[in-house]
C-alpha cells in the first residue's frame, strides 16, 4: 500500500513539474561559475529536477546497502548466538550437592 502510495505522490509531483516547465519556455541566463549561458527555462526546471532525483536515489541506494550489511553481520551474530546456545545445551549439567537425596532447605524426615 505504501509503494501505492509513492507512485501516485511521485506522478503527480511529475505532472506538475512537467505542466510548470512547460509554462516556462523563456530562455534564462545560467552562470556556470567560469562562464554564463542562455537557456530555456524548461531545460534547467526538467534538468534539476532529474538531477534532484538521481541524487536523492543515489543516497537511498547507499542507505540500503549499509541496512543490508548491518542485517547480514546480525544475523551472522544470531547464528552463532544460537550455535553456542546449542553447544551450551547439549553439554552434561555437573550434579549439584544437593541433589544426593539430603534435604536442600533444612527440612528433615522424620
């Protein structure tokens, strides 16, 4: 349902950037830091916008790839956890003194 959701949101935010770059044809002065050029205004709205979004999905990608290692080096942990648990279980329990048939808590038979 959640993904549902982010499409839609993501078509409709596509919808309005396309209908605002399409009103927006008048060419616009860029300054590139060294030089200055004359664009359409349509092609650095679209361009940010695409430029926007490869960084956000750069970023979430990178954000997925570390959320996968940690869960791989948990689980990795998780099954050592459970093989000494394992290990710890089958091992012979030592007797304790009182289980030799004396009364453990000062009570006496009579």
């Amino acid at each position: 349902m959640k993904a549902q959701w982010m499409l839609i949101l993501t078509l409709i935010f596509a919808l309005i950037t396309a209908i605002f770059a399409v009103i927006n044809v008048d060419p616009v002065r860029v300054n590139f830091l060294v030089t200055q050029a004359d664009i359409p205004l349509i092609l650095v709205v679209l361009g940010s916008t695409l430029l926007g979004g490869l960084i956000a999905s750069l970023l979430g990608m990178l954000r997925q790839f570390k959320l996968k290692r940690t869960i791989r080096q948990l689980e990795k942990r998780v099954s050592e956890l459970e093989r000494e648990q394992a290990e710890s279980a089958a091992a012979p329990v030592p007797a304790s003194p009182d289980s030799h048939g004396t009364a453990a808590r000062g009570t006496e038979n009579v």
